[in-house]
C-alpha cells in the first residue's frame, strides 16, 4: 500500500491525459481564483500604495544586496519554517500542515505525470513521501481544527461551528482524510477516491472563497515590512524611544511636561503574557 502508485493503477479505469488534465485545471483555477481575490480585496493595488507612501517617509535607501538579503531572510524566517508565529504549538501545527501540504500536492503531480501507468515503475520512495505528506497535513490541520482556532480555544465555541472563512482548512482536511483512507482502502475507482476528487475541487476551485489566496501575498507582504523597518519608514509608526532620552524631550515636549523627566517604566504592557492564539 506505501509502497504503490494508486494513481497509476486507475490508468486501466481513467485515461491519463483525464487525470493530467485535472491537474492543469486546478492549477488554472488557483491562478484564476487568486487573481480573482487580488482584484477583488484590491490586495496588490494596497501593498504598491502602501511601498510608495513608505517610499516617502523612508530615512535612508536599501540597496540591491539589502534586499536580497531581506528577501532571503523572508525566505528562511517567515516562509520555510513560519518564524512569525510566536505561539509554538501554532508554529508547529502551521509547519506540519503547510509542508505536509507541500509533499501532498508535489508527489501528486508527480506520480502522475511522471509514472502515469504501470509499465512505468514508481520509484517507492514517491508513494511513501505521499502518504507522509498526506497525514502530516492531517495531523496538523486537525490539531489546529480541533484544539487552537481561536473561536475554538479563546472564545468557547465549538469545534463543529463551520463559517466560509473554514472552507479552505476544512477542504483541506477532507482532501487529506479522503485520499488517506482510499489508499488504505486499496485504491480504485471507489467512493473514498470520488470524495477524494470532489474534496480536492472544492480547495483548488475555492481559492476566491477561502485563505488559499493569502500564501501568495503573504510573503511580499513581510518583504516590504523588513524593509520599511530597514529604510526607517516604520509604515509611519512610531520608533520605540527611550522617554528618559533627552533628545526624545526635545523632540515631543509633552512627555516631560506630563510624565516628568525621568518616567516610570509602565512594564511590558502587551507584552507582559507570550502570545496565545496568534
């Protein structure tokens, strides 16, 4: 069972132009859905405006090998190991179902275009880097299904409590389980590996209604973030200042008019508590 391309046993039931044709269509329908959503949340009109303002308001200019080396730390920090979670279970329930999702899709698309009938052996690693992915994804998606939503562990609500902002990690879910149990079920055309197919639909084919769109923005999002913080635009927020400084005074003669020269430390405010949900 690990060790078996189910998909290229259903070549003697589904023609393998069929299956890879599936394939190109939900990958057209996660382009044509994201770009659906950018237009429709004006998601890429808001990050350009936003750089040009921060453009204005910048203290110093990031250059070329800056950049890259923002960009590589984006890389590494927020997108390959999700470092912007500060919560460890959530880090760890997002990494296990963005990689196991990864693995999932990629030896998918692979094992069937790629060794599409029997008389092409898979190499048996593909199979069984399948079904790792496979319940990597479920065992993070319904760790965070079940035990960290924060409607679920902050709020009290219960677990079963679906909303269309739930469609793209409950289609998720259902696309990971479904697949699983068909291939432990043996494969073939059956009632698991049509569930399986309408699931995986539903994710592909829901982009505009889900958080399936956001992975893409995400990352230009938290480059020009670092970069705001590098070329002092802060996103015209204020800097974190010492208020005992005298040059800060100068600069806001309201502190030691109302708080004195020397004030108080008011503690670690938000801070005080590691973060929970989030």
């Amino acid at each position: 069972m690990f060790m078996s391309n189910h998909f290229a046993e259903l070549s003697a039931s589904i023609p393998t132009v069929v299956m890879q044709g599936y394939i190109v269509l939900m990958v057209l329908l996660v382009m044509g859905g994201t770009i659906l959503d950018m237009m429709h949340k004006k998601s890429a009109q808001y990050f350009f405006e936003n750089a040009k303002k921060a453009q204005k308001s910048a203290k110093r200019s990031v250059g070329a090998g800056e950049k890259v080396s923002i960009a590589a730390t984006v890389l590494v920090n927020e997108i390959l190991t999700s470092g912007e979670f500060n919560n460890t279970r959530r880090r760890l329930s997002h990494l296990l179902t963005m990689w196991g999702t990864i693995i999932f899709i990629v030896t998918t698309a692979i094992m069937i275009f790629g060794y599409p009938t029997p008389a092409t052996p898979t190499p048996a690693l593909l199979p069984q880097l399948w079904h790792i992915g496979a319940l990597m994804l479920a065992v993070g998606g319904y760790w965070f299904w079940l035990f960290i939503r924060v409607d679920v562990s902050a709020e009290g609500l219960p677990w079963f409590r679906f909303e269309r902002a739930d469609l793209f990690i409950l289609s998720l879910l259902a696309t990971s389980t479904f697949a699983l149990i068909w291939s432990f079920t043996g494969g073939g055309l059956t009632l698991f590996f049509a569930l399986f197919v309408l699931s995986s639909t539903v994710l592909f084919g829901g982009v505009y209604f889900s958080k399936f769109a956001h992975m893409f923005f995400k990352p230009a999002a938290a480059f020009q973030k670092r970069v705001t913080h590098a070329d002092g635009s802060r996103e015209n927020l204020p800097a974190e200042y010492d208020l005992t400084d005298p040059a800060v005074h100068a600069k806001f003669p309201d502190i030691p008019e109302y708080m004195g020269k020397n004030p108080a430390y008011m503690g670690l405010g938000i801070k005080r508590e590691s973060a929970k949900h989030y």
